[in-house]
C-alpha cells in the first residue's frame, strides 16, 4: 500500500518514478491485483483513492483475487516465518495467490520475502519489483506483456477517452 499514494497522485514526491505504472494501468494493458482481508482494510485507509479506485475497478482494470485463499496463504507464510522485516505477508500471499508478476514498492525490507524460493514454485515466478531505484529502461521493461499474470487475462486497453478521464 505504501506506493498507491505515490503512484496515483501525480503531487507526490516520487511520482515521476511511479508514472509509468500508472499509464500501464490507465493507457496500457495494466491492471491492479488487490485481494485478502488485510489488503482492503490498509486500502479503506486510504479514504482520498477509494472513489478512484472504484472508477478502476469499473473500467476493468482491477482483478479481484479470491480473498479467503489470500488469507490462508497469508497464514501459512506467517507460520513459515517469524522474522520481524516479514511485516507484509499479505503482500507475499497476493502474489503467490494471484500468480502476480509485478509488484511495486518503496519497503526495501520486502523484497527478499518477495523472492523467498521456498514460497514461490519457480524463481520464474518471482515478481519483477519496480522501486524508487528503478530506472525508466528498467520499468519500461517490466510493464509489458509478458509480465501480465493469467489472472489479469484478458488486458485490453482503455479507449482513449476513458482512459483521458481516469488520468489524474
């Protein structure tokens, strides 16, 4: 949650470096992957991108992933591993869960979770992480096709108009 701010208003201080994202979402073939108890109550936190969010939601670009399958995983992960950097297992739980393979944040602490082997099946479904370190080459590699999850099938783009609306 801690880069919804930063990627959806473009007044934040690191926006530029989340713009990207947001124009995959809204231009591109993009969509945001949400699921799990604890993801909705961080979101409903977040009272100034509730109204847009459900604006996406109504464009299709959001994917809703089965919230009792996030919470059991987010269980399993948490008996798994007690570590006190391991503060974002429903993060964690989403992308095995969804099979997500794009995650963007700013906790630095995360990404060794995010990428924990025994947790994924494959390191080829380790999500690619975009990252106030990355940079545009970077970013415009990871927001493309062949990183779009079979849960966000099918990705069609937005018609212009709609998708000039959704821009913030």
């Amino acid at each position: 949650m801690n880069v919804i701010p930063v990627v959806f208003d473009p007044s934040s201080k690191n926006h530029d470096i989340y713009k990207p994202v947001l124009e995959w979402v809204i231009k591109g073939k993009g969509k945001m992957v949400c699921g799990g108890s604890k993801y909705w109550e961080e979101l409903s936190r977040l009272k100034k991108f509730l109204s847009y969010f459900n604006e996406l939601n109504k464009a299709g670009k959001v994917v809703k992933v089965d919230d009792n399958l996030v919470d059991e995983k987010m269980r399993d992960l948490m008996n798994l591993c007690a570590d006190k950097d391991f503060d974002d297992p429903h993060i964690a739980a989403l992308l095995i869960v969804s099979g997500c393979k794009v995650l963007c944040s700013e906790d630095e602490r995360s990404y060794d979770y995010m990428r924990e082997k025994k947790w994924f099946a494959s390191s080829k479904k380790f999500p690619k992480i975009i990252k106030k370190t990355s940079s545009k080459k970077t970013a415009a590699n990871i927001l493309s096709e062949r990183y779009i999850a079979d849960c966000c099938m099918p990705c069609l783009k937005l018609k212009k108009k709609q998708a000039e609306l959704l821009m913030p």
